[in-house]
C-alpha cells in the first residue's frame, strides 16, 4: 500500500534556526494515493519539515525563510532547497545544482483544475551549476518547454497534474504532482532538478485547517 509520511506543517522560521511550534500532518483519506517514500532516513531536524527523497534516500529539510508562496528549505547535511507552491526553482549543497528559474507568464500549475479541461503550454528558463562552480560546469538560460495535464485519481480529493518537458540540450523529462482538488495545494511531487541529477521528490506538510 502507498503511504504518505507524515511530517509537521510548514511553519516560517528565520534564516537562522529558531524554535518555532508545528502542526502535525493529519491522516488524509488520500494518503493511500501518493508514492511511497524510501525506508532509508538521516535523522529528522526539529521545527516543520518536508521531506526530500533523492536517490531512495530520504532527509528532513527544515524551513528557513518564507516570503509569500516562496519558502527556502534546508537540511540538516546543508542541501538547500527553494520552492514556489509546488514548484522547486533552485537548489543548493547538491553535486549539480538548480540556479534559479524564470518563468514565461504565468505557471499553469498555480491553477490545476483548469488543466483537467485545458492542458497548458508553459516556458521557462533555468541556470545550472556543478558544486564545483567552475566555468565549464555552469550553463545559463536554459529553455525548457513543458504541456501540462491533470486528470482525477481513485480518489476525488486529489488529482495529478503531468508535466512533460523538453530541456534545450538536455533531453526530456516528466514532472508530477499530486495536487488537492479543493484547494490546488501540492501536496507530494517528482521533479527534474538538472540533466545529471536524479529526480528529487518532495512530500509537503499539510496547510493547516
């Protein structure tokens, strides 16, 4: 059976650690519904959490700084990683790293009922560096173009947004999210973090009631 794991809420912290109280995940119908996470943790930080799972290895990544739908999230082994709702844009502390990523227009996952009758088209650029942040390691403005989709899962509270992509000069990759239908929170994911990295998944907190 697929299980969520259940982690505190996203809470804001400053970039310095402080004690801050958290809100436990509730146990979600859907829970069945979302991939299983790896057995293989690092110990858990304290304060709210999400959980990052690269290579079947799972860390607890602790929020440090929030600015609107802009939340910067660190480990305890100093990988960083910066999210935008469900969408991370930029990582740190990894072999090869997201720079940052700038959207054409708007991002059609901000809005994924819509997608469920509408596929979207969407663009956007990235940079990308090596931990080694040599020249040769770096490459700018790296065009992806991506077509969304969300269809409904067995259960009618969430559904699962597919975003397929093609990065100029670094082959295609598939995005997912599964999203709440009510409120189009993401609440796990599976996304391309760069062309020689693995694919990094997230389970966020729940947004409390």
């Amino acid at each position: 059976m697929l299980v969520m794991r259940a982690v505190p809420a996203l809470l804001a912290c400053s970039l310095v650690l402080a004690g801050c109280g958290d809100t436990p995940w509730s146990n979600a119908p859907w829970s069945d519904l979302l991939p299983e996470p790896a057995a293989d943790f690092e110990a858990e930080p304290s304060g709210a959490t999400l959980r990052l799972i690269r290579r079947g290895r799972a860390s607890d990544a602790a929020l440090v700084q929030e600015t609107g739908e802009r939340r910067l999230w660190r480990t305890a082994g100093n990988q960083v990683v910066e999210t935008d709702g469900g969408r991370i844009i930029a990582t740190a502390g990894f072999p090869e790293m997201l720079a940052a990523t700038r959207f054409d227009g708007p991002d059609p996952l901000a809005e994924p009922a819509a997608l469920l009758a509408h596929p979207a088209a969407a663009r956007r650029m990235v940079d990308l560096m090596r931990a080694s942040r040599t020249p040769e390691g770096m490459r700018f403005g790296v065009q992806i173009e991506c077509r969304l989709r969300a269809e409904p899962t067995e259960d009618a509270a969430v559904l699962l947004v597919t975003e397929r992509c093609r990065a100029e000069g670094a082959g295609r990759f598939t995005n997912l999210f599964w999203v709440s239908a009510e409120t189009g929170a993401v609440l796990q994911t599976t996304q391309w973090v760069g062309p020689a990295a693995p694919m990094l998944t997230i389970e966020f907190p729940l947004p409390q009631p």
